[in-house]
C-alpha cells in the first residue's frame, strides 16, 4: 500500500474522514496539498447547476477516464461514480482555481480505486495487442485506422504503472501543467517532474519492443 | 532518452478526443438524476454562507433560467421524460420556495442552514404527508416522478452522506406554510456577492453567459447576434469549457445567416466533431 493512502478515492465518505485524520498526523502525508474532505462553508455561485457541470464537462471526464486505462465496458458506472463524488464535494469547489483540475482530482481517485478492484479480482484487461493492429501495417504511421493507434496506444500505456501512466498521460495526451498535474494527483511537482521523465522513457522503451516485435511478426 | 517518432506518434493520435455518444450522454444524466434527486441536480452550486440565509429565490430564477434558456444541452438531452422532468423541477421549485418562506416566517426557531439543493432529495424520500400545493407549481400526481426516480437506485452511503450533511427543517412544518407561495419574482442573474467566487467559476459563468445569449438569439431568428455572442467567445474564451458548444452555435449562425463560408465551416465541425452531441443541431442549421 502506498503511504499516499489519504488521496485514494474512497468510496465511503466517512472513511474519508477517519483518513483524513490519520492524513494530519502523519508528517510526510501532511506535507501534500490536502484534499479537503467535509464541506465546510460553500459558496454562493449562483446561476450553475450540477447538470450544467455535467453537461459540460463530460466530454473532458469521460475521455480522462478512458486515457487512465478504464476499459470500455466500464466507463458509465466510472464517470457516473465520479460525477456522484463531485455531487457530493459540490462544496469543496469553492476556491479552486480550475473546474478541470478539480474534476480530474476526483476522476483520477475514482479511477484508482476501479483499476485496484479490477486487478483484486483478477481481471486481465491486457487483450492482445498484436491482434489490434493491422497484420500489414509496419509502423503506427500505417495503422490504417486512427481509432486502432488509440487502441494500441491505451494497450501500450497499460504496461506502465499507474503513476507514471498517470503523469504521462496528464502531460502529453491531457496536455496540462506540472502544476496542474501535481494538484491533480496529490503527488509534490518534484515527483511530477520525475515521473513524466520516467513515464517517458519507459514509453519510448515499450514501444520500441512493440516495434520489434511487429517487425519480427512480419518477417 | 526522450520520445521516438513512433511514440509521439501514437501520443498525437490519442489526443483525439473521443467522446460518449448521445446516448452515454442521456443515460448517465437520468442515472445521475436518479441518484441525487432532480431537485438537487438542478440547484445551483453552493447554498450558503456562514450563518447567513439561503438566497432560494435567487436560487429558483437561476434555476428555471438554466433549464429554460440552456436548452442545447439541459432539456433536450435528458432521461427522464420531458415532461416528468419540468413537472419534478416544478415541484423542487415550489419546495425551494418554501424553505424560503419557512426561513423569512420563523428564521429564530430554525436551524441556520437549510440547504436547498438537500431538501427535496430527502423531502422525496419520505413525503410530507400530503401537503397542499399550489396548483400553479405541483399538482399533487405530480411529485410522483421526482419521488419514483429518487427512490431509484440512491445506495445506502449516498443517502447517509446526504441526511448527515443536510438540516432540513422538518417536513411537517412545510405544508402549513406552504399556502401563501407567491409566484417567485425572476431576479436579475446580476446577484450578491460576484466577487466571492473564485475565478473558474466566473469563468464558466460567463461563457455559459455568452453561450446561453447565442442559443437565445438564435431560436428567435436573430442569427447576427448569436455570432457576434459566439465570436465575443471565441476571442474571450478561445479553449473554453464550452467551445464545441460554442463551435456549433456559430457554425449553425454562419449557415443561417446564408454565409459563404458557412459550408466548408459545418463540414469543418462535423468533421472536427463526428461524435458531437450537436451534430443534429448543425446539420438541421446547415445541410437542408
């Protein structure tokens, strides 16, 4: 178990809270940007509703959800347990400097929890990935069909572990900042940094092999 | 070691986005109104400040405005059934207004917060026993929808979170007080405390602003002022939250208004967009 514990998406708030205790006494944890937990004293922002929250945001969370490595079958019950988080931490927006980071932090902490119960319950998602892509095709550059690089992309990104997938895919495909993506994961900007260099190479490395791979496939 | 060209490639191609179809879009919106309640999907974020009263009236023209106005992506797109859904937001109204009143008539004897978009969540899940609603807001057969879909599926932790955060004053007060409801007098949109909201908020406030005029503008045969609406957006807000929205309404404006461009524009966002909740829209505006 990572001592990051505090920042898992927790389904039961009132665990949440129990943690959240245990967060401030413990003194690497506390160092992190908190996550408040109870809302304490929401604001008036008139003329915003949830659904306008939902309306215009779930193109962004859906596609977050699906980057982050939620298998297709599993999207809907992911987004709609994030937006009953969001429901529910209404209160917490208060103060946030972006709608999107905002989301994403509890997109990502839902996230988490569903990839752990789906590896707890031995559920290999990992479909083969040479069966994706074009028998033909020599390169993603060939892959005939966009939809299928996506594919083997998100097959590709699965072999990485969940941090640095998380801060590669914040980066590169959700395009944001260090800051933001440090705000987004709980992780210090350091670790942010480290991690996307990490991420990066791990990512040149297992595509190579694919490469290799496909390469020794057609010969 | 950075990325190889292979690499980036895949990246560039998986910031494509892809987005839910419009069914995902409804399904999950009738879910989630079903599991928080219509009444509290629809209250505007936030409800109090410390100590202070609840703005409910303010609350109830902001709410109406957005399921009126908004009707690109409220009305149109949702689950429950048109009708069933107005008629539950009717009744929410009418409860709103209540606490309201509840809170000008006796506010030393009631509790500090009453939280509007809590209320008639947990008002629906054990109904006042049949309280007289003014008929203009809730005929009595009514309220069946609103309670129907809350009962639907709401997890035990999701109604415990919402009886532990919310003080509501107690359901029984409500029916005697209900009786001298007023018609809620709209507001202006330009409420107290602007400047309490942090900037996202404002952000989103505004472009839902300009995004709502455009629609407006357009639905009564006023497609020059929604592009100017859109225009003033897409140099404000140029990677808005509300951009494809705001893509749609002005390519549906260009091709109103008979532009030249209008075409290659529709065929640009179709294409740009091809699961686009608005494709209807443009190619109702544009391909005839």
């Amino acid at each position: 178990m990572r001592p990051s514990i505090a920042f898992d998406y927790d389904p039961e708030p009132r665990l949440a809270d129990r943690l959240g205790s245990a967060r401030a006494a413990s003194p690497t944890v506390a160092a992190m940007p908190p996550v408040p937990s109870s809302p304490a004293e929401p604001k008036e922002i008139e003329g915003i509703t949830f659904l306008d929250l939902y309306d215009t945001q779930l193109a962004f969370v859906w596609n977050g959800v699906k980057r982050l490595g939620v298998e297709d079958s599993a999207i809907e019950d992911v987004v709609q347990e994030i937006f009953l988080v969001v429901h529910r931490r209404l209160a917490d927006f208060e103060g946030r400097s972006s709608i999107r980071t905002w989301l994403f932090g509890i997109a990502i902490r839902v996230v988490r929890h569903h990839r752990r119960r789906q590896r707890a319950k031995g559920a290999t998602a990992l479909e083969d990935i040479e069966s994706l892509a074009d028998a033909n095709a020599r390169s993603p550059h060939e892959l005939a069909e966009k939809g299928q690089m996506v594919d083997v992309l998100h097959r590709l990104l699965d072999e990485l572990d969940d941090d640095k997938r998380e801060v590669l895919v914040l980066a590169e495909l959700e395009q944001m900042t260090a800051p933001e993506i440090a705000e987004v994961t709980g992780a210090n900007l350091n670790t942010v940094y480290w991690r996307l260099r990490a991420g990066r190479q791990e990512f040149e490395r297992i595509v190579t092999r694919y490469q290799a791979r496909r390469e020794r496939a057609l010969r | 070691m950075s990325l190889g060209p292979h690499a980036r490639k895949l990246l560039e191609a998986g910031r494509a986005r892809s987005e839910p179809s419009a069914e995902e879009r409804a399904r999950v919106r009738s879910a989630l109104v079903g599991r928080v309640g219509p009444a509290a999907a629809l209250a505007t974020i936030a409800t109090k400040t410390a100590g202070a009263t609840v703005a409910a009236t303010a609350s109830v023209s902001s709410v109406g405005a957005t399921l009126v106005k908004f009707g690109i992506v409220g009305a149109a797109l949702v689950g429950v059934s048109g009708g069933g859904y107005v008629v539950a937001h009717r009744a929410a109204v009418a409860r709103r207004v209540s606490a309201s009143h509840v809170e000008q008539g006796s506010t030393a004897t009631l509790p500090t917060s009453v939280m509007p978009q809590e209320a008639p969540a947990i008002a629906a899940e054990a109904p006042p026993p049949a309280p007289v609603l003014p008929l203009a807001f809730a005929p009595p057969a009514a309220i069946a929808p609103s309670s129907a879909v809350t009962a639907l599926g709401t997890p035990s932790h999701e109604r415990t979170a919402q009886s532990r955060d919310a003080i509501v004053a107690p359901p029984s007060t409500a029916p005697a007080i209900l009786e001298p409801v007023p018609t809620p007098t709209p507001e202006p949109q330009a409420n107290p405390q602007p400047a309490a909201s942090p900037p996202a908020v404002d952000t989103l406030r505004s472009e839902l602003a300009l995004v709502r005029a455009a629609h407006d503008a357009l639905r009564e045969g006023r497609p020059a002022v929604a592009l100017e609406r859109m225009d003033e957006h897409r140099r404000a807000y140029p990677d808005g939250a509300l951009g494809e929205e705001r893509d749609a309404l002005r390519v549906s404006a260009l091709c109103a208004l008979g532009r030249p461009e209008a075409p290659a524009e529709a065929r640009a966002f179709l294409e740009g967009h091809p699961t686009s909740p608005f494709l209807a829209r443009v190619r109702d505006a544009c391909l005839r």
